[in-house]
C-alpha cells in the first residue's frame, strides 16, 4: 500500500505582498509587517540634558511616499538590535522630506539612540494609532496645553494650526516644564508667536537665577486667558497626574469633555493591537488611541 | 461540509499514509503527573502506533504550532556602517491528528485576531494555512467547562473532524485535500443507522459534562465587579508565574526583545509569549507600572478572557478547557473565580 498523501505546499513568501513595502495605515490588508522602513539620522538637536531632536530621513523613495500620517500618530522606532520604542511624530505632515521625532533618554533604547550621531540608520515601521480631530476643531479656538515631554506630541496639532491658519480662530499654547532648563524647543516660540499669531504662554515649578517668566503649576496660566467654552477645543498632553488636573479645571471652565483629547501612554511591543501589553481595559492604546477624548478616558477601566 | 463513515482500521491506514508522507504530529504520553496519571504532549510521530488517540487531554495546548514560545521576527545582518534586514515566514506542511473540538474552537479564536484581525500576521498565516487539522471528539475530563462556553462542538477550523461511533468514525470533511485524501481509502455514505449513533454521541457527549459554568451575561458584570474585593482575594493567592497563560490555547500576549549575537555580525527581533499576570507586564520606562497589584493583573487576564476585546467582538476568548485550573499552583481556576464574582454580584444587586 503507498498511498502519496503529501499536503500542498502554500508559501506566504511568494505572495505578492512580499515584493511592496508595507503600508501601515491599511490596517486590514495582508503585509509584511515587521519590515521596517530604513532611515538615515539626518540632523541632531540637543533640546536639554535628557531631550533630542532627531531629523530622520525615509531612504526608499516608494516608502517616504507611502509614509503620511495625522497629527497624533506615532511611529514604532528600531535600533535593531537593542529594541523597538514607540515615539510620537513631532513634525508636520506637509514635511515630506524627513520626520521629527524627539526622544527622552530613560532606557536601553532610547539610551543608545542618544549616543547615535549623523549618518546613523534606524529602522521605522508606522504610523500607528488614531489621531487628533483637526478638521472638527475648524472655526474654533484651539487650546494646546502640554507638561514636559507632552510637547514632543503637541507639535502635530500645533504645525497643523499654523499651516491652516486661517481655519482657526483663536490659538493658545500653553506649556509647563519643572524647570527651565528642562524646556523644550525654546528657539521656536517667537516663530510660533511672530509669524503664526499663536499666543504662547510657558510656566515653570522650580526657577533658576535666569528665569524671568512665570512660576507655578500649568493650570495658573488658564487664568490668564480668557476661553469661550462653547468654541474651543484642547489638547492636553503629558504626564496623567497633569492632564487630570489642567482637564477637570477646563471642566469647570465649561468646555465639554468631549471636546478635550489626551494622548495616553502605554507600554508597546508591536503597535499592531496584538501583543496585548498596550491594554486599557478592554481597549488597545495603539490601535484605539493614543488619542482619546477626555470623556472616553474616564470610561475606560485602569485609563488614569 | 460533506459526511462520511470510515471502520476504525482503515482510519489507521490513512494515519499511516499521512504519517509517511507529512511531518505529523500527534497525541503521547510524555509523562505522569503527581498522581501517576498521565501527561499528554502534542509531538512529532513517526508511526500511527506511537499516537494515543484515546487520550485525555493534552497539558499545553497546539497554540504553540502557530504561536511559538519563540519566534524570530526578522533578523537584521550588519556590515561596517550598514545593516540589513530579512524576513521569511516559515512554511512547514504538517499535519495535527486529534485535536479536541476546543482545541479548534481555540485556533479559530486565534484566527479571529491573527488571521482576519487589523494587521493580519504573516507569521502565524503561513503556519495556519499548511496544517491539516483532524479532530476528534472525547468524553470530557470532570473538570472540563467547554459545554458552559459552547466549545464542546466544532463547525469550522478543521480538515476532517471524527466522531466515534463504536467500531467506525464518523467524519465530517471540510476541505478539499481531505476530501481527496480519502477518496484513496474505503469510507462509505452515513446510513440512517451511522446517523443515529452521531446523533446519540453528540448527546451522550453533551450530558457528560459535570462542571457548569454560568457564562451568560458575563461580559457586563465583569464591569460591575470591576472594583470587587473578590480580586484581591484570589490576586493574593496568585504566584505571578505566568503558567496560566503558557497551557492556555487562547492567550496570545506576547513581548518583543532584539538580541544581539556573540561575533557582533547578526541581530534579531524574536517574540516570546508572555502573561499579563507578570509583574513587569505594564510597566514603563521610569518604572512606572499600570497594574502595579497581584489582583489588578490576575484580574486583567479574567477580564480579557472573559469580557473580550474589541478585537474579539467582545465575546469570551475562554474555551472552557479548565488547562490553566490544571496548571496552577495556587488552585486558582475559572470555575471558581466566577461563581465567587457570581455570589458576590448576586450579594451587591
Ligand atoms: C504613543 C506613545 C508615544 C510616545 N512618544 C514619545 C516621544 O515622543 N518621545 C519620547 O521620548 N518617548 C515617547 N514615548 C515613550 C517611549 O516609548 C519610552 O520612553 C520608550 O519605550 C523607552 O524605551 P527604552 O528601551 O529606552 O526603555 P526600557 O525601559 O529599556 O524599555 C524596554 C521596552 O519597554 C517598552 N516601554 C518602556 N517604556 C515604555 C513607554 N513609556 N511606552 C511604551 N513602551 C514602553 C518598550 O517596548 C521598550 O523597548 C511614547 C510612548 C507611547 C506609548
Ligand atoms: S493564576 Fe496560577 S498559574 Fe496563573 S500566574 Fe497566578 S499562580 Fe501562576
Ligand atoms: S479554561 Fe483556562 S486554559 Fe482553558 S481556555 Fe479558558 S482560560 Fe484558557
Ligand atoms: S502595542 Fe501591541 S497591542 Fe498595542
């Protein structure tokens, strides 16, 4: 008896899927979804002590065109080797020619990608996430309140307003560091005031001899301006303890929650709602957020 | 689907047949246990003798055919200033022989999040494709509670599926290789008579399970107990030691680690199937951690299982294999876990 029984072989690899680069935001179709887009580190910025500025350039030129994202999305970062990170994109989605991401120094991969100079490749998959609701907001005034790092997430919305001005009647950016030498992107505010008619406005707990500006918590600059709750929308981003507190004051403000968006923060292996570790509740950071209406943050089981 | 009726004999031969010209892989005893009973394991086998298809069931699930423990994602090869990286998904044809119907059910959990979900994964597609899978029905083990999650049955997600009844299976086939496999072995058209004893299996089957669990309306009470004091209960018990989720044939979590190799040249990205009941399982950097209790993260993983992802369609991932109840060391299991959660709802309401 020889009977053949052999199974048919069905190689994945020779699908044609295998021969494009994948496209991320088509979240449902079959890709190669680890493959990463490789980028030169183009530029450099120090912003403080634990803050850099990276210029990162998409080498293929199919995949820097296929690569457009929202204001709120972020980017799964690769030093291959060391790891992945999840980091938010920090410039303007009409930059076609090289993406902003701006990094805190706090672990083994952000550690090694601050010892990275010029010329270095990385490897980037992305973007991932929702984003924030810039077309919603048109016709009213825009608060844009970020703590700390919250500021690296807040350029999006920020280049966005600016670019599309005219859509947008009054905006306010309002920033709170601990210290001054902790402040990021200082070197932009008279641009973001001179030319794009932003009102800018920063705060910090802890002054030094040079400070001249303002000293006390983020909230104490809403007092400082006057809002129309009925026609602003906010985005608060940074720490949860911060955007509890600066949320629940536009609350009493009037605004309604669901016009305030946070960004949550979560801990990320894939950005792809698989691995599970993004969770809140029943709700997955990376494909659900990281944006979130303040509204929806209080609904969600374990959100702050 | 199309039905047929094969003698216990000639099913040994397609065995054979499949066994000598695929890697198959099959039910064996591994091991015993601390009672002397023993352990199954789903392994490689070289002839239809070493399969035991009267087994109990097995102590890890087949996940881990299309879910490795470790897997390496891509591999990245680096030269002076440079590195490059490949990926290739593993094709290997292999055939499954005996799974249980919630077994199945559990892959098509799996296909439900791997297969048709947002970013479908290559990886476990390529594997899911090539495997022939055939079931087999069992009495269930006093502890079993697939009834309770409807898991008993299966009606998709297999090749063939075999009912016993007595000297012959019943077969259901369910795809086209089957069908043409066993073309080349004497199967005969179900009579009335092979009808009925299907029939009376499949009811047999169904009255022999002897846990129930109450699963109806679960979903919306896990938000109301959300804050229970049951938690804490059964979080201090809990070891932490992620056995649960490694038998469990639904939990799919994973962590992504890169490492390096010793002569600097090569890297990979490799995931590692991982527990959210582990300390470390949300924590950031800067040490923050979102479930920072014994009870936030047992309770996160009763809260998946049972309450459901988006992902999911919010329905139960649990089959209802009671494996993890099995597998831990502080005898925490479904079962009671719930009914504690039920009283407690039933106390409060
Ligand atoms: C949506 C989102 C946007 C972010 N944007 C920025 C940004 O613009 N700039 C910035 O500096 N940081 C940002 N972070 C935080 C950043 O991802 C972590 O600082 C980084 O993952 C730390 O990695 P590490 O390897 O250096 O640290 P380690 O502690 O060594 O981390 C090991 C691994 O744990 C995971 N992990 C640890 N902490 C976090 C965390 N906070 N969030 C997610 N995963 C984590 C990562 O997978 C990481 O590889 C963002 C996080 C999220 C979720
Ligand atoms: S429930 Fe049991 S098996 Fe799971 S982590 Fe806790 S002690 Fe380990
Ligand atoms: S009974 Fe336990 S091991 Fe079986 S599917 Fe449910 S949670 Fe997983
Ligand atoms: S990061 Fe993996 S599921 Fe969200």
């Amino acid at each position: 008896m020889k009977n053949d029984l052999k199974l048919p072989v069905q190689d994945v690899n020779l699908e044609p899927f295998m021969a494009t680069p994948p496209q991320y935001t088509r979240k449902k179709v079959l890709m190669k979804t680890d493959k990463v887009y490789k980028c030169k580190i183009i530029n450099v910025i120090d912003l403080t002590e634990y803050e850099k500025l990276f210029h990162l350039k998409i080498l293929d030129r199919v995949e820097r065109k296929i690569f457009q994202f929202r204001p709120g999305q972020f980017v799964m970062l690769e030093v291959p080797g060391y790891g992945e990170v999840p980091i938010s994109l920090s410039s303007s989605t009409n930059n076609h020619e090289y993406i902003e991401l701006c990094i805190r120094k706090t672990g083994r991969t952000t550690n090694v990608l601050h010892e990275a100079s010029v010329g270095a490749y990385v490897g980037l998959r992305g973007p991932f996430g929702n984003s924030f609701p810039m077309e919603k907001m048109q016709g009213n005034n825009v608060l844009l309140i970020a703590g700390g790092l919250g500021l690296a997430p807040l350029r999006g919305p920020l280049y966005w307003v600016s670019e599309y001005r005219d859509l947008y009647k009054d905006v306010h950016v309002l920033y709170g560091a601990k210290e001054p030498s902790q402040m990021l992107f200082t070197y932009q505010y008279n641009e973001w005031e001179k030319v794009n008619h932003i009102n800018m406005l920063s705060i910090v707990e802890n002054p030094d001899e040079n400070w001249n500006g303002r000293v006390g918590m983020i909230t104490e600059l809403l007092d400082e301006i006057e809002i129309d709750p009925i026609n602003t929308y906010a985005i608060v981003c940074g720490p949860p303890v911060m955007f509890k507190f600066v949320c629940n004051r536009l609350d009493k403000i009037g605004i309604p929650m669901n016009k305030m968006f946070v960004s949550l923060e979560r801990r990320m292996h894939c950005g792809m709602g698989k691995c599970c570790r993004c969770m809140v509740g029943s709700t997955f950071t990376c494909v659900d957020g990281p944006v979130f209406d303040y509204w929806s943050v209080l609904n969600l089981k374990e959100a702050i | 689907m199309i039905y047929r009726v094969i003698s216990k004999s000639e099913f040994r031969k397609f065995l054979e047949s499949l066994i000598e010209s695929n890697v198959t892989i099959g039910p064996v005893q591994s091991d015993v246990d601390r009672n002397n009973d023993p352990i199954y394991k789903f392994q490689q086998v070289h002839s239809a003798d070493e399969i035991e298809l009267d087994y109990t069931i097995s102590y890890t699930a087949v996940k881990n055919f299309f879910l490795p423990y470790r897997e390496k994602l891509s591999e990245y090869t680096f030269t002076d200033d440079d590195w490059d990286q490949t990926i290739e998904y593993r094709v290997h044809p292999r055939v499954l022989v005996g799974l249980r119907p919630c077994d199945i059910n559990a892959l098509n959990i799996l296909d439900r999040i791997f297969y048709k979900g947002t970013y479908p994964s290559p990886y476990y597609i390529s594997r899911r494709k090539n495997t022939f899978i055939i079931g087999l029905d069992h009495e269930p083990l006093p502890d079993c509670f697939c009834s309770s999650m409807n898991h008993h049955t299966v009606t998709e997600g297999f090749d063939v599926f075999c009912s016993d009844i007595g000297d012959s299976y019943y077969l259901a086939i369910n795809s086209s290789p089957a069908f043409d496999f066993l073309k080349k072995f004497q199967v005969t058209v179900p009579t009335d008579e092979d009808d009925k004893s299907y029939i009376e299996r499949r009811k047999f089957i169904k009255k022999s399970f002897k846990t129930n669990v109450e699963i109806g309306s679960l979903p919306s009470f896990l938000d109301i107990e959300f804050d229970s004091p049951i938690w804490k209960k059964w979080g201090d018990k809990c070891l932490n030691c992620g056995t649960c989720a490694m038998v469990c044939p639904t939990c799919y979590c994973y962590q992504v680690e890169e490492n390096i190799a010793v002569n600097l040249k090569k890297a990979s990205k490799d995931m590692m199937l991982y527990s959210c009941t582990i300390l470390d399982f949300a924590e950031v950097a800067g040490g923050h951690n979102f479930r920072p209790k014994k009870e936030d993260r047992l309770k996160y993983r009763y809260y998946h299982h049972y309450r459901g992802f988006e992902e999911n369609a919010k329905e139960p991932i649990c089959v209802g294999c009671n494996r993890c109840g099995r597998a831990c060391l502080a005898d925490i299991n479904p079962k009671d876990v719930i009914n504690d959660l039920r009283l407690d709802n039933e106390e409060r309401s």
